[in-house]
C-alpha cells in the first residue's frame, strides 16, 4: 500500500504506563471469522472487548450497540470491502467520531486508502493480514496504548443515528405484500438476483427468491425467471435455454396474471430489461439539492435525517447516490422513462431553489455590507 495517507501504527511509541480500555469493534458479518482473530489478540493483552454477534436485529438490537459505543474507550474499525459496503459499520464509526472516541482502523484485507472514507483516510492503522500472529499482537498493542484517552461524553449527546436496515429487510416485506404487480414482482426478482453476487448477502437473497416462489399469484414470466434463477444458483439447468448473464434484470412483458403458455405479441427488447439497473445506479441531484422536499414527493422519508445535525451530512449523501433506487422502490412509476422525467423535474427544481438560495444569500450579504 505504498503511497497511502495512513500512519503504520506499528511505528507509534506507546506512553509508559498501560491503561485499561475496553473496546467496541465494528466489522461486516462476511468478516466474522477474521475479526476473530483480532478479537482474540486484544483478549490476549487483557483488554474488555465486545462484539454484537450475541445480538438480534431490531431496535433493541441498535440501542444496544450504541450504549456500548458510548461506554467503550476504544472504537476499533475493521477493514475490508464487505465493512466498506456496510452501512452499519458506517453508522458506528460516525457516531463514535461524534462522541469524540479514539478510532484505530485495523486492516483484514490489502485495501488502497485512495477507496476509504476520508475521515479514516487520515487516521494511524494496523495490518492484520500479514506476518505471525505475534508480530501483528505487538503491533496492536503499541497502537492501542498510543492513542490518546477517550475524553468524556458530550453534554447534550449528539443524536443517535438511525437503525441501519439492510435493503433486504425492505425487500422482505414486499415479499410478503398481500398483492404485488408484475412490474413489482419483476423489480423484487432483479435487486435478488444482484444480491446473490454479494457474499455477505448471498443467503437472505436466496431464501427470499424461494419465498417469491412460493407465492401463489406470481406472473409465469416471474415464476420462470426464479426457476431459472434458482436452478442457475444450485448449479443445475432448469430449463434448455442459455444461461443469462449475471446483471440484474427487470422483464416488463405485458401479459395476463397466471398464464399457462405466455405468447405475446412481440418479442421484448433485451436493453430493456437492463434500463432500470441502470437508471438507479445513477446519482440523483434532486435527492442531493432538495433531500428533505423531494423524500416527501417520493415517499422516501428517509431523506428527513438530513435535517438532522452532523449525521444528517452522511444522509445527505447518501440521498444523491441511493435516491433514484430508494424512490422507484417506494412509490409506483408507470415506465421507467416516466420514472426518468419525474427525477429530470426534481433535479431541475432543486438547482433552481438552490440558486434563489445563493442569490438571496449573495443580496443579503452585499446589503449588510
């Protein structure tokens, strides 16, 4: 990792004088049996260490986490790209820095510092991926007793961020919707077909395919698509035709529900299918310039965190790089091309609110002037 920002906390001079520190790690569950390791060396240097994998998810299962957040003296961030992706992990660390916790990023896997966030971009690290197991002991411990001392809690304490709900949670309950259209069947199939390419999503996808297929009003293009799907993942051939490539895919036949031999009129254009992937990895501006305004007009509530101080910048984020996926999943679009104009009509609003924004900051400046 030649050229990074971090400093090799291997190098920093521990104070004399040990401290007692108990310690908050945050990792990816695909990361569990590496951060086994680590948590075995801290336990080692007769450290307090404590992980949330006796927990549940839930509410009860967050406020936990973010009691011992705030009791821990030492926030240690596991890295590698599934706690990259994590938006658990992000939450944490966060609300950690918030608090003012001492942070130390311990590498599981080779990862340039040019693809982690900034404010871990700048902080001293541990690599746990190569050398024994004693030399990677020792440098943890120098670390650990390099940093400086967790001050005391803020007084008012900032506001706890919001539970992290895995996009799957939310695709659970449109599993289980009483009714569901074939464009909502189509778009539920695509976002699980893209999630089994993912490791640490891999097996919640699966079982939500099998409880798709289990449901008695699929469509038969739907129905098809998840035999095939299924057959694909199990490594069998469900039916003679080629195997379809890995991208996610939203068919959009029009057919009646529960038919036995689909005929239509006209065979459907394969680019369509991938238009809706496509549409919704795409940054969206209207999310970006006017979060709070265009959450309520696509019922992406959600982009209210952003009025929330100091965490409400990580939503707002958030908003412009997930806000075309969070608002076709929340609200009925008849086409994408309509759902493309709707996103065209926010963007172009919320320039325009934020240029009467700046001018009548600009005005108001020169007036007091």
């Amino acid at each position: 990792m030649s050229g990074d920002q971090l400093v090799p906390a291997a190098e920093t001079t521990a104070p004399a004088g040990g401290r007692n520190k108990s310690i908050f790690v945050s990792y990816a569950r695909a990361d569990l049996e590496k951060v086994h390791q680590v948590v075995e060396g801290l336990r080692l240097l007769g450290r307090d260490v404590w992980l949330d994998e006796s927990l549940i998810g839930g509410q009860a299962w967050w406020d936990a986490i973010l009691t011992r957040i705030r009791e821990c003296a030492v926030f240690v961030q596991a890295i590698s790209p599934a706690a990259a992706r994590s938006e658990a992990c992000t939450s944490e660390r966060l609300y950690a820095a918030s608090l003012g916790k001492p942070i130390l990023p311990v590498f599981l896997e080779a990862l340039p510092t040019s693809v982690l966030p900034t404010d871990l971009a700048v902080l001293q690290y541990v690599d746990y991926t190569e050398d024994a197991p004693e030399r990677r002991a020792f440098r943890l411990a120098a670390a650990l007793e390099g940093l400086p001392a967790a001050p005391g809690l803020p007084d008012p304490l900032p506001p706890p961020p919001a539970i992290p709900i895995s996009y799957l949670v939310a695709l659970a309950e449109k599993v289980r919707a009483p009714e569901l259209s074939l464009d909502e069947q189509s778009a539920i199939v695509a976002r699980l077909r893209g999630a089994v390419e993912h490791p640490d999503e891999r097996d919640g996808a699966i079982a939500l395919l099998r409880q798709m297929q289990a449901r008695n009003d699929l469509y038969h293009s739907v129905a098809t698509e998840i035999d095939r799907s299924l057959a694909e993942i199990s490594g069998m051939e469900a039916t003679p035709q080629p195997t379809p490539q890995p991208v996610p895919r939203v068919e959009a036949p029009v057919e009646p529900p529960r038919v036995t031999q689909p005929a239509p009129a006209e065979p459907e254009p394969a680019d369509d299918k991938v238009k809706v992937e496509v549409e919704l990895n795409k940054w969206n501006w209207g999310a970006f310039l006017i979060s709070p305004i265009w959450g309520i007009g696509n019922n992406v509530y959600r982009a209210l965190l952003t009025l929330v101080p100091i965490y409400g910048i990580y939503e707002w984020i958030m908003c412009g790089k997930n806000g075309n996926r969070w608002a076709w999943e929340n609200k009925q679009w008849d086409n994408i091309e309509s759902f493309r104009k709707t996103q065209r009509k926010w963007a172009m609003w919320g320039a325009i609110v934020d240029a009467i924004l700046v001018l009548i900051f600009a005005s108001s400046g020169g007036s007091s002037g």
